[in-house]
C-alpha cells in the first residue's frame, strides 16, 4: 500500500512546476514528510497528501534546491513552517512527536523571544496541556480565538509564577 501511494506522490511530482530538484532530493523529502506524517497518526493515503504538498510548497519557497543560498537552519525552519502549513489540513492525533513539533514552534516564536528559555518552555507545556484538555481527540486548524484564549491564559499564569 505505501508503495502505491509512493508511486502516486511521484506523479504529482511530476506535474509541478519546473523547480529544479533533482529525483533523488524530491523522493528523500517525499520519504521524510511521509515518516513525520506517519508519526503525527496520519492514515496511509494522508500521509502522500501530505508529502505531496510539503514538496510543492518546498519547490515554491526554494525553487532551486542545489543554488538554495541559506543555511541548513534556513531551510530547516522553511521546511517546518511549510510542514505545519500542509498538516492543518488533517487532524492530528495527539503524539509525542507533535507535542514537540509545537513546543518548538513555540519556544522559536519571536512574540516570545524576550522571555528566557527555562520561561518559554513552561509557556508551550502549559499551552499544550491547556489545548490537550480543550481538545483531547487531537487539533484540527485551531481556532485564532482558542489560541489567544490558551496563550493568554498561559502568560497570565508565567507572569503569576515568576
């Protein structure tokens, strides 16, 4: 079943655009985004929906993947928000891997940027606990309004306790 769908993401792959990325590096991002997807809980068939709109968007934000001028760290935080981008799509089960993937989110916001590490973590665990108790079947395009709701609540209690 996964090479069906393998095969599939590689021929909408082949009706993008003229981006210049080699095979081999849109077959490595295709197996990566499957595997992250894979872990968020996604079923097979979401899983190459996914990787099939993380490489589209990847070719539209680095068009040229061998002249790319940033750094790995550039294109690791491109590829994040890009991942994030593609998996408000779905809902996400509740996982280790997705707690991490929002408390790095978090902890990398520049709204919070002033604030100490050791004050940001406990700012994004507390977020995630709020959202995990709000919405325990997992998250599915949150709400702006539920977001401000936790994270205010969330700062009011980091400014309570420091």
């Amino acid at each position: 079943m996964k090479k069906i769908l393998l095969i599939s993401a590689l021929l909408i792959i082949a009706n993008l655009s003229k981006a210049q990325w080699d095979k081999t590096q849109e077959i490595l991002l295709i197996n990566k985004a499957f595997t992250v997807a894979k872990s968020y809980g996604l079923t097979d068939i979401q899983c190459a929906e996914y990787s099939s709109c993380v490489l589209s968007k990847m070719k539209l934000a680095i068009p040229d993947f061998n002249k790319f001028k940033g750094t790995g760290e550039d294109a690791r935080k491109i590829g994040l928000s890009i991942g994030l981008d593609c998996l408000s799509n779905f809902l996400l089960k509740w996982t280790p891997e997705l707690e991490t993937t929002l408390r790095i989110e978090m902890m990398n916001s520049k709204k919070l940027s002033i604030l100490k590490d050791e004050v940001k973590l406990k700012f994004a665990d507390c977020c995630i606990n709020s959202l995990k108790a709000k919405s325990p079947n997992g998250v599915y395009k949150l709400s702006e309004r539920l977001l401000e709701e936790v994270a205010t609540a969330c700062m009011e209690q980091q400014i309570k306790n420091n």
